[in-house]
C-alpha cells in the first residue's frame, strides 16, 4: 500500500514537471513516468497479493527503480528550457538564429542613428537589420577635441562637464545631421559612420561634409568663447573608408550597434598621427577615391601620412 501511494505522489510530481517543461521534455518525463509505473508495479507483484510480507532484498530491488525514476523524473525537470541554451553554432545558419525583437533593434539604433534616418530608410523593415553581425562598405570619422585634457586640469568638474557636452553636441550634430551613424563618445571626442545600417553610396562625401560641418561649428563656438574672453578649442579629424564589420555588441542589458575591424583601426591611427601635422583634417586616399569632384578638388596631400588634408 504504501509503494502504491508513493508511486502516485511521484506520478503526480511528474506530472506537474511536464505541464512546466517544455516540449522537447516531455518524452523524458513520460519515461520517467513509465519507469516509476514500472517500479511500482514491480515491487506490488513480489510483495504478495495480501502485501503482508516482503522479502528484504525485494524491498531494495522495488526502492532502487523508485530511485531511478525519481532521479530520471528529475533530470527531465531541470533540463534547460527555451532560451536558456542555444543550439550549438555549427548547427545553425546565420538565418536561423535567433533575431533580437524589431522593438529592441528600433531602439538600439535609437541611441546611434537619428530617428529620422530609421523611420525613413528602415521602416517597417527594422527587423531586417542584422545586430549579429554584417560587412558594409563604410566610412569612419574620429574626431577628437585637442588639448582638452590639460585645458581642465585646473577647472571645476560642472565646468568640465559642460564645456565638454556643449561641443560633443556640436560634433555629434553635424553627424546626425548627414545621415551618419554616431558609433560612440572617447572620452573628449566621438566616433561615427556612414554606410550602415543604411547603405549609402556616398558614405564617403557624407563623411567628409559632416567633418567641414564640425570645423565650422566648432569656429562659432570658438566665437563665442572669444566674446567672452576665453580662449579657442582645436579639433583634429580624420577619416578613412572601406569595409568593416557592423551589428549589436554587448550584453542582454546593454546593445551598441558599432563597427569594428581594420577599416575602424586605420581611420584611428590616422587621426592619432595626424595630431602633428598643421591641418584640423586628415582623409586617407581609399577616402578620397570615393569623393565628388568638389571635395577631391579641395584636398592637399600630405606626403608623411600618404593622406590627404582639407580646409
């Protein structure tokens, strides 16, 4: 009697286990299930009809398959459930993977596109932009304020901070401003790109307009500190085109969508080498290739980079 009620709690366990479980476990509950009806079954044909008596060794036969199919019944409960563990990336094309939701690709392109720019170009085919990742023909821009470091060494923090947020809102304008994507802020300066998540044939005359854009903002707020007897800020740009890799990095709290790769590594080198040369405005030749014939027109080159200056 007592074999009969336990096999029926542990029924009703299993049970319960295989309503929470997720499909591709309910074969391993029914099996533990069977395993427990076996054991049950089992151990009330050796006890006797009366189940007066059971012999010691038949007990421990009859208690081990009970064990078993707990332990079975078990592992079918906490084998993990949909979305705890991927399929192994080899079984997976790129296609079949799992996609982040349109609503948190909206919103992680969001934070580095301007919204017109996604309801525009995107639409209602947001969720055809792969955050896993994707190679685009691509023009990057660094951009760094020069010398704002010792600049604040003997200023009061609020000071810093403020004078910093005004001319990152001023750079950070004339990229949104021309389509471009802002792919972060470095501390005193940014990086941005134009080509993804929408292509742009003219990544590379939108880049170069958005770094004109920024020497000529920047002038303007160097006017106003002039008004006010301060002295002028110096920005150093640079900008290099090609191909890079661009999708959703980091974690499931925390997306940025950014581009990395040796097109990203080349145009930072060149605004990091250029800081010694007289011109506010590096472009490599990939970068000069691709402008118009106005901008082509208007650049210098620059023997020591193998670039190219404009004003």
């Amino acid at each position: 009697m007592r074999l009969a009620i336990a096999v029926r709690a542990l029924a009703r366990e299993v049970a319960v286990e295989s309503r929470r479980s997720e499909p591709h476990n309910v074969l391993l509950v029914v099996a533990a299930l069977l395993w427990a009806g076996g054991a049950g079954v089992l151990a009330w044909s050796i006890a006797g009809e009366d189940g007066d008596s059971i012999a010691l060794d038949r007990v421990i036969v009859a208690v081990g398959l009970l064990a078993g199919a707990w332990i079975v019944a078990s592992i079918a409960a906490i084998v993990p459930r949909r979305g705890e563990i991927a399929p192994p990336a080899a079984a997976q094309s790129t296609s079949e993977r799992a996609r982040p939701e349109p609503v948190r690709v909206r919103q992680t392109l969001a934070r580095h596109v301007p919204e017109t720019v996604v309801d525009e170009h995107l639409g209602d085919a947001i969720d055809d932009v792969d955050l896993a990742g994707e190679r685009a023909d691509l023009s990057v821009l660094f951009c760094d304020i020069r010398g704002f470091t010792s600049w604040s060494q003997d200023k009061g923090a609020s000071e810093v901070i403020a004078e910093l947020n005004l001319l990152l809102g001023e750079l950070s304008a004339s990229v949104t401003s021309t389509g471009g994507t802002l792919d972060k802020f470095t501390g005193d300066g940014l990086m941005a790109f134009w080509g993804a998540p929408v292509a742009m044939a003219d990544h590379a005359n939108r880049a170069v307009r958005a770094a004109l854009d920024m020497l000529e903002r920047l002038d303007r707020v160097n006017d106003r500190r002039s008004d006010d007897g301060q002295g002028p800020f110096a920005i150093g740009v640079a900008v290099h085109s090609g191909v890079a890799v661009v999708g959703g990095v980091g974690n499931e709290r925390r997306l940025d969508y950014t581009a990395i790769g040796d097109t990203v590594n080349v145009a930072a080198r060149l605004e990091a080498s250029a800081r010694d040369q007289d011109a506010p405005l590096i472009v490599s030749s990939a970068t000069v290739d691709l402008l118009d014939g106005e901008l082509r027109d208007a650049a210098t080159l620059v023997d020591q980079l193998d670039a190219w200056a404009l004003q």
